[in-house]
C-alpha cells in the first residue's frame, strides 16, 4: 500500500490518510481481507507520529472500511454490494460540495455542468 504525506498541507495528516486508504480500497488497489501495514510501521515509514496513523484507521474502521482481529492487525473489510453504494456516496458528497461552491461564486447551473461534462470527457 503506497501512502504519500504532505506535511506542509491544509489537509490534517489523518484525512490524508484516511482519503488515500479509502481511494485504494474503493479502485481495487487493497483487496478484501487484505492485511493494512500496523499503525508503527505506517507511523515510522512516513515520519509521523502514531496518533495520525490511529485516528485515521479508527475513522476507517467507523466508516466500515476495515476491520480489526485483536493481535492480527486491521483488514480490508470485503464491502461486497456496498461498494458501489460508498462510492456513490463519495461522489455525491464531492457533488454537493462542488454545488455550494459554485453557488457561492454565482456560476449558472449550464456553465457548471458544462465545465463537468468537459471533465467527464476526458
């Protein structure tokens, strides 16, 4: 599992890390039951402290992205059918986000989906 942290971000390390895990579970990258490397080994391996790495595997386990066996380690949980619901989900949060911004900026309605469409057609 490849994890990169910006440490001069605006973004907390612990949603970096939390957002990059879940786009590797999500695309296929970290397949079902597939053991996460432990808190120390990701806390040493990028330089942090430990408290990052376990909040952001907390929020993960929370959100029903992993789980954990007491001494084994934390998992991908097999999401099955609610893969494409979380994925939906995601996409529909990004969306509404997107909405408020552009509402915020007074951008009409044709010209944002056009921008998206544009996007997507990439």
């Amino acid at each position: 599992m490849k994890i990169i942290v910006q440490q001069r971000s605006e973004t907390p390390i612990y949603e970096q890390l939390y957002s990059q895990i879940v786009t590797q579970i999500l695309n296929g990258q970290a397949a079902a039951n597939e053991c996460l490397p432990s808190i120390r080994v990701v806390s040493k391996e990028l330089e942090i402290s430990v408290i990052p790495v376990k909040t952001a595997y907390d929020m993960l386990e929370k959100d029903g992205y992993i789980y954990t066996v007491p001494g084994k380690g934390c998992f991908v949980k097999d999401l099955g059918e609610d893969l494409n619901r979380k994925k939906r989900q995601i996409v529909e949060k990004r969306v509404a986000e997107l909405a408020e911004f552009t509402k915020s900026l007074d951008l009409p309605n044709d010209a944002t989906l056009a921008l998206m469409q544009k996007h997507l057609d990439k």
